[in-house]
C-alpha cells in the first residue's frame, strides 16, 4: 500500500482518515485535530482490518494509531448488534505504567462509545482487577506476567479476541519477556486483527513479527534507533564518585535552569541512592522502580507531574511508561549498557512539539557504552568540559610504551571494557 509522502500528513484532519463521529468528539475535547504521522499513516489500515506493522520511536502517537481503530471497529460491530462483554481486544505492554497510560487514553477517545476496558498488572492486589473481568469488558490492556496469572486462575479467556496489539515489542525483549508473550500468543485465535509496534528492530523482533503478522502494512516515521529531533544532547565526562557532586552543580549552578528532571539510573539501588543524596542536600526528589508498590510510583509520578518532586529518579521501567508533554530535561546519571535504552530515555523529553535536553554523565567504565549509543544513533554527542569535576581522559589514554632492560612494556591500565 502506497501510504504517500509524510508531508501530506502535515494537512490532515482526523476528520478526514474515516474516524466515527462519537471518537471525533471525543478527540476534540482532548484537543486533538490533526494526527501524528504515525496516526496518519496507521490508522486507514487499521481501519480496514489489515495488520499492522509499525516503527516508530517513542513519544510519536502509537497509543492513538492503535486504540482508536480498535474503538471504531468494537463500536460499529455492537451498532450492528453484538452485546456480549466478552474480551474482543488485547493490548499487551512491557510495564503497568504503560498499561495505565494506554488505559487513560481508551478512557478519553472512547468516552462516547460505551465500550468497556480494563487494565490488569503486577505488583498490586488481583481483586480489584479480577472484579473489573468479572463484570465483563471489551478491551483488555495488560502486562504479560498478571495476564498468564490470571489466564491461569481462569479469569482471563481469549477465544474471543479479534484484534490483538503488541506494543513496544523491543522492550518485551529488553525485559525478558518475550518467552511469555508468545505464549500468550499461542492462546489467540488465528484469525484476528494483529497490530505491532515497537521503536527498534532487533533480529529476534524481526522473527516475531514474521510469525504473528499476515502481509501487514508498513509504517515507519523516523529511522530506527534515532533520536528525537527537537532534543539537544550533551555529555559530561566526570568520575564516577563526582557524579552526585555534578549533579547537585547542574541543579543549584548550572548554565540551564532546570526546574524539573527525569534521572536516571541503571539499577534499583542507584536510584534510591540518588535520592537519598538529592534530599540530604534539600533537593525534592523521589524514586520509581520496580521494588516500589504501584500506589508509591504512580504517587511519586503524579507528585512530580503537579511540581510537588523536583526531580524524578527512574530505573528503565520507566523509560516509557512515563508520559509527560513539558518535561524539559532527561539526565542519564548513568549510561544504559544497551544502546536502544538511550534513545528510549531521552525520548521522554521533546515531546508533543516541544524542545527539550537530555544530559548524560559518562564515568571511565561507561565509554565503551557512549560509543555504542554514538555508533547507533549516528550522532557525536556534544561533550562539555567546563564544570567544576572533569574527568582526566589523558590520564585514561594507554602511555607509550618505553624501553626497559627486561620485562614487556608497560601501559597505563585503559577504561574498563565490558566482557563480550
């Protein structure tokens, strides 16, 4: 299917891609009346009943492209009198913030069509969720490790499904689990409606998409693995004992006022860390990752989106279940060891039309993985050496070797390199 130029997309109305009435004043209200062109370009597709097969880096608009076809269709088909609240749809993504997120927004398009959903995750009680499936729905959005639970107890039967969506499929990946969605595959119907999203396209994403997808519709809006255009990048190269230090430069002195921040760090107890030295030194902040109870992370989230959190501290959980149109500035307090997480990370700024900054502190342990991120991305990072703790990356370069009476030559021992 020849989808056209992206610049026809710049011209489009909702309006003019076939939506139904009852989604088109829903998405008014919301102040939505021109697509994305990822909207633009998956939508009429989807609409069809073909499958879809999507790339696009995060903060483009994938939540729309998929929920709203799948709101049309359910809503025509019960025009035409079908009733039951069996589950029709199942949306399946890596994280319950995720999960929350697509939920808020089938809430929002589809506030006149009488269409019922629920969202089931970990880490929280089963009953309020089992509850909802009790009462009967339509859509089910959920992770894949409470969805196998509950498929397990009973509660979740998917012999019904027409339309199935697997979003962010490369973080399925990331998080370990791509085992587990196909497995939830293997209880679909065959025939039904496949939709795939996912930013990159690792091999064994690749091959998933090959098996579960039928002659699907291509939709790409920015190459694999970019970064988002409006975000402007810098690296700090800094000791990684100085990095609390920088920190504390960039929030109080630094050259940019940052207000607010998304910060992040590799492991749960880096960002508790962080944290604990943020509010010795004054410096409102809270934590968001896996060993904290959902009530604590959607509290920490909605603090920091009311400004009551200065700065937000997230392990990569978070990397995409956070969706904030002004956020105006990621730092990656430490380098992610896979190179796509980096361009998940600062997707979290620049969103929505708007400008952002993404500031990386890179210790001596971490160069091999900025020049992962730089081989992937095709960018050089800006570095900025003009701040109070500088990393000496002479004293890290090997020294010439020397001549010595017996014995082999000596070097100056390099940065670590990861085992490969």
């Amino acid at each position: 299917m020849d989808l056209g130029p992206l610049r026809k997309t710049f011209f489009m109305t909702f309006a003019s891609l076939n939506i139904i009435a009852p989604i088109l004043d829903a998405l008014s209200r919301e102040g939505y009346e021109n697509p994305t062109p990822i909207q633009a370009q998956a939508i009429p597709p989807a609409l069809e009943g073909l499958d879809v097969l999507g790339t696009a880096q995060t903060g483009t608009g994938k939540t729309a492209a998929f929920s709203i076809p799948i709101l049309q269709q359910l809503f025509n088909a019960r025009r035409e009198g079908e009733h039951d609240r069996l589950i029709k749809a199942l949306i399946l993504t890596p994280t319950r913030e995720l999960a929350l997120q697509i939920d808020e927004s089938l809430s929002a398009y589809g506030r006149n069509t009488g269409l019922k959903h629920a969202v089931i995750f970990g880490g929280v009680s089963q009953r309020a969720q089992t509850d909802s499936l009790k009462r009967g729905i339509d859509i089910l959005v959920a992770t894949p490790g409470r969805l196998l639970d509950l498929m397990g107890q009973g509660y979740v039967h998917l012999n019904h499904v027409k339309y199935f969506v697997l979003d962010e499929a490369d973080r399925m990946l990331d998080m370990g689990f791509i085992h587990d969605v196909r497995r939830i595959i293997t209880k679909l119907p065959t025939e039904r409606q496949t939709m795939f999203f996912s930013a990159t396209m690792p091999n064994e994403i690749v091959k998933l998409s090959d098996a579960i997808l039928h002659n699907p519709v291509r939709v790409s809006v920015a190459p694999v693995s970019s970064t988002a255009e409006r975000v402007k990048q810098a690296v700090y190269f800094v000791a990684k004992e100085d990095k609390r230090r920088l920190l504390l430069h960039l929030l109080e002195d630094g050259p940019e006022e940052i207000k607010s921040a998304l910060v992040f760090t590799r492991t749960k107890h880096g960002a508790d860390r962080v944290v604990k030295d943020l509010l010795r030194a004054q410096v409102d902040a809270a934590a968001i990752h896996g060993n904290k109870t959902q009530g604590a992370r959607q509290s920490a989230l909605n603090n920091f989106k009311s400004g009551k959190v200065r700065i937000l501290v997230a392990t990569d959980i978070a990397a995409r279940g956070i969706d904030i149109e002004d956020l105006p500035f990621v730092i990656n307090y430490e380098l992610p060891n896979i190179s796509e997480t980096y361009v998940h990370r600062i997707g979290r700024t620049g969103r929505a039309g708007n400008s952002g900054i993404a500031l990386s502190f890179c210790e001596a342990e971490e160069i091999e993985f900025l020049e992962d991120i730089q081989k992937l991305t095709k960018q050089v990072i800006p570095a900025v050496f003009d701040h109070p703790y500088p990393l000496d990356l002479m004293s890290l370069a090997p020294a010439p070797e020397q001549k010595k009476r017996s014995g082999p030559p000596t070097r100056r021992p390099g940065p670590m390199r990861r085992r490969r």
